[in-house]
C-alpha cells in the first residue's frame, strides 16, 4: 500500500495521524511504502512515530519503505541513523520495483 505524504511530520496532529494511517495500513497489507516527495519539515515528534510504524510493522511480519524524501529529510535521517533501519529509496516507482502490488491510499 502507498501512503503519499504531504507537508509537515511534526508534534501533534501531523505525526498522531501518520502513526494512525500507517496502521490502519499494516492490517490490510504486508507492505508499507510512505512517499515522502511531499514532505517538508519532519522533528522529533515524526521521527519517533516512524520508529513507532516500523517496530509494529516488523513485529507482525510486515515492512514499511521510505520513498523520495527531500535531501533535509533524508539527511535528518542519516543523522538520528534511521536510514539504517529503514529501506529508503529514491523514488517511488524504485521502491514499488522492490515490493509486492500495491495499491495507492491517499
């Protein structure tokens, strides 16, 4: 399943509805991937939600991939070592060449 994320991750509302979307996601399907082309400012707040999505996900049995983060998103990851956990790709249509169908969720 593709989640497309647009604007902010951050404290509050931003991040509490990621965690919520991603899942209702995990109990539908093995496969997460978050496009984050869209995504414009990510702080602690939605840090700690993605760690929080990737442990429920992998404790099913089941993965979550990152997608198109901007080069300050990306690098936000490589400086708290996320993107050792997570599987980052470029671009969506590369993390969709990785993966199962998928089915495109708003």
């Amino acid at each position: 399943m593709i989640i497309h994320c647009e604007g902010r991750i951050v404290y509050r509302d931003e991040a509490a509805a990621l965690s919520r979307v991603v899942g209702e996601a995990l109990q539908d399907t093995r496969e997460v991937i978050l496009d984050f082309e869209g995504v414009e400012s990510l702080d602690s707040a939605g840090l700690g939600e993605l760690v929080l999505a990737h442990m429920s996900a992998e404790g099913q049995g089941k993965s979550v991939k990152l997608s198109g983060a901007q080069p300050h998103v990306r690098e936000l990851l490589e400086l708290t070592n996320l993107s050792s956990v997570f599987e980052l790709y470029p671009s969506l249509e590369d993390a969709i060449e990785t993966g199962d169908e998928f089915a495109p969720m708003i």
